[in-house]
C-alpha cells in the first residue's frame, strides 16, 4: 500500500500513498538540482527547509517552509534544495 | 544522506535527513495500530490524513491534519492512521 520511490542515486526520495482515490507523497530532496516531468498536475508544500522551483522553465522561484507551488499536467520542473534537505508533500491533482 | 526507514512489513516507512544538526524524518503511517519506542523527544506533525496517538499510555487523542503533538525522549507511544494512510513529519528534539 505504501511504495518507496528514489531518484537521482537516492537524493531525492518518497513514499507513496493514496487516500480517498487520491495519490500523494511525502519525500525529502538533498542539496542539488534535479528536473521531473509530470503526467497528472501536482501540488508540492514545503514541509521543512527551503525549495527553489523552476515551473515550465518560467524562472526560478524560492518556496520556504508552508508555501505551495503547482506543476501542471504533461510538463516539466528543476527543484533545488537550499542550505540542506528539503522536504515536501506532492498532491497529485489529477 | 538520506535514509529509507520500514517498520511494521512496510506499514511505516519513512525518509531520514538532517539539516543543521537537527534530524528529522518524514513517512507514512498505513491503517493499523502501532506502537514506537523513543530514544530522543520527538515532535510530531501531522501533514496529511488524522493520526490518533496514545502518548505514554496517557489515553487516545485525535490529531488531524496540521496538529502537532510531543513524544517524551526513552518514552513510547502507539499511533493509528484513520480512515486511510496518514503523513507526518517527525522532528527529534534532543
């Protein structure tokens, strides 16, 4: 019921779960960059640390601690984490 | 740097790191009943689902989504997911 994901050699990680037909996941990024496509658009809150996105190569933006950022459907994102870890909830909202 | 952790079959899984000397972890909890030992104070935040928590054998008590609760450094503490698989943040204090 619960799926562990790694990307990147490990450094950036998540587990997976579903709740109300709705698929989500808690994970945490290690100090680098790192570029995911999308299928189903997704909402990413920063649960702790501070998260630089790059949406649809629109420019970068810093997301600290409590903020929320979207991802649509069918695109792409650059994530960094900033001064350590990072970590997040990803919403899947499709 | 990060660390995949599974507990109970893999019906708790979490994702370790550390930023400024402080440890914290992230996971899931699927629906089930279960019950940790701690070695450092913990700090519990409940990010997504309801957890129900039974700190020190004190009695059941409701955590929904955005509530916090502490755990006592070489203390215990059982933990439900209710109505599906619940996640949190755990922040140790020691």
């Amino acid at each position: 019921m619960l799926k562990h994901n790694t990307y990147f050699d490990g450094k950036v990680q998540s587990i997976g779960f579903e709740r109300n037909g709705l698929r989500a996941t808690v994970g945490v990024i290690a100090p680098g960059e790192y570029r995911f496509n999308t299928a189903a658009a997704e909402r990413m809150t920063v649960l702790s640390g501070q998260i630089q996105a790059n949406v649809g190569d629109a420019g970068w933006a810093t997301f600290p601690t409590g903020t929320v950022f979207e991802v649509p459907a069918n695109g792409a994102f650059d994530v960094r984490a900033v001064g350590g870890p990072a970590a997040y909830l990803c919403e899947f909202l499709g």
